[in-house]
C-alpha cells in the first residue's frame, strides 16, 4: 500500500487567500464612528473589532513579523 496525500479543506481555502488582494481598510473617522456606536449600544465584541481595526488602520505595520 502507497501512502497517499490527503488535502486538507482548509488547505484550498488558505492558498484562496493568499492569492487574494488585501482589501482596503475603511477610514480612521469611519471606524471611530463605529466603535462609538458599538460602545454605545454595549456591544463588548464590537468594541474590541473596532478598536483592533483603528489600530491597523492607523499603522499599517502593526501584526507584522
């Protein structure tokens, strides 16, 4: 018996990725608007998105290696 190579389905899907082009990210004042109104309404996992995506809005190089 020959060993055969099973492909993983999250296989295909990272290669799909990373040939896709990186979106743009929507502006600072944009995202503050959300964050507030996330804050506003309570909405705690919102708040944390938001606030992550000013960061790497804000600097691209933040979560580089």
């Amino acid at each position: 018996m020959s060993p055969r190579y099973v492909r993983r389905p999250t296989e295909v899907a990272a290669i799909r990725a990373a040939a896709r082009p990186a979106r743009p990210l929507p502006s600072v004042p944009a995202l503050l608007a959300a964050l507030l109104v996330a804050n506003d309404r309570g909405d705690r996992e919102a708040v944390t998105l938001c606030a992550h995506r000013v960061v790497r809005a804000s600097d691209p190089k933040v979560g580089e290696q």
